[in-house]
C-alpha cells in the first residue's frame, strides 16, 4: 500500500510495457516512424494511447473531438476502440503532420471514421459551436498548442454533452506546473488551465500522472 503515486524509474517502465502493453502492429508501426519525426517529443506515450482506448471502450464513445492530431497517434488509438458508425472529428493546424496520420489512419481501417478539420483550433472549435454541435459529442482530447488550453476547455465544455469527458494532455508539463520560477507562458497557460478546473463545479476531475500528465473532466452540469 501507497500514500502517493510511485516514482517510475527506466526499470520499472520497462517492466510497465512488457507486462501490460497491448499496441496494434499500425500503432507499433506509426510510432517507431514517429519518434524518427523533429517533433517526436509530441507524442503521447503507448501506454497513454491504450489507456484512452480502453477508457473508449468503457465510456461506450460513439462520437469525439480531438484538438491537435500531429502523427496521429492518439486519434488511430480512439477511432480504433469506436463503434464501426463511430466519428471522430480531428483538428490540427498542419498539414504537412497530418498527412502522416492520414496514411495511418487508412492502414489502420478506421479512415471512415476520421473527418480532418484543418485550421487553428480555436476556430474549428468556434464553427463546431455556431453549427449546432453543441452538446453532441462523448469525448474530446485536447493536445494542442498549450496557450489555448483554457479556451478549447471552455469550447469543449460546450460541445460534449454532460456526462461526456473532457481529457486535457500535458498537465504536469514535465514537472515544470510545479515551479513558480517557471514564467513560461505555456507553464502559466497549464497552471491556469489546472487552476481553472479544480474551481470549476461544472465538472469532476481526475489528474492522473500517466505520460505528461493526464486530466479527465467529467462534464456533470
């Protein structure tokens, strides 16, 4: 028995893996291509992705949001855990990334599933609202630029019906939420985010250290 959450030293991340990862051949694939990319570092951990997709599963996603899609990692890893008539929307800003998730996605079987909005996030989020998607969706997953990340929360708090999970990516930002010296603005944008939805009775959090830190919020009102 543990007071607190357990150091995972490089042994014991190992043994994580061997003992518990269950990662599709596609996903295997997409992330060894991945962490060859300049950007590697903007990958959510396997372990992350096959957390999501059993929450997926568990939370019975029929339709979901993701903000920020890079390689797309994270989106193959939701889509796959949807039902056959599951949709997914995807935004992202780049082109250039996205066509690497694209490949993915149709090797992956789950293109059908995919609907790519490109543009900045904040937008597509925007013209979700102003179409009527208020409401409509089980899940979203924000990992995007991290100056944004109290506005897409309060976008997202709009578009998924109560009772849908809003998960944010980055949360401990590699310890740095936890120094005040860090001025940063992406560290002052996640200590606001985190500092706003602890207050926020509109929801039930969990921030759970799993990658960089994960925070579900479960809209209740």
């Amino acid at each position: 028995m543990s007071r607190r959450t357990i150091q995972v030293d490089e042994r014991l991340y190992d043994y994580l893996l061997e003992v518990s990862l269950r990662e599709p051949p596609v996903l295997a694939k997409l992330r060894e291509e991945t962490a060859k990319h300049a950007f590697a570092g903007m990958q959510i951990s396997p372990e992350q992705g096959q957390f999501m997709r059993l929450f997926v599963e568990v939370l019975g996603v029929r339709r979901a949001l993701e903000v920020g899609v890079f390689t797309g990692y994270s989106s193959t890893s939701v889509a796959l855990a949807m039902p056959p008539d599951g949709k997914l929307v995807a935004c992202d800003v780049s082109d250039e990334f996205t066509q690497i998730a694209r490949r993915y996605w149709k090797e992956a079987g789950v293109a059908d599933k995919i609907e790519l909005r490109l543009g900045p996030g904040v937008e597509t989020l925007n013209a979700l609202i102003a179409s009527g998607a208020s409401g409509t969706f089980d899940f979203a997953f924000v990992d995007a630029d991290k100056e944004n990340y109290v506005r897409y929360y309060e976008q997202c708090l709009k578009l998924v019906r109560v009772g849908g999970v809003i998960a944010f990516d980055n949360v401990l930002w590699d310890g740095r939420v936890a120094d005040p010296s860090d001025l940063a603005e992406s560290t002052m944008s996640i200590r606001a985010l985190n500092d706003c939805i602890a207050r926020d009775d509109r929801v039930f959090p969990s921030m759970l250290s799993i990658g960089d830190g994960l925070t579900l919020a479960r809209r209740v009102k």
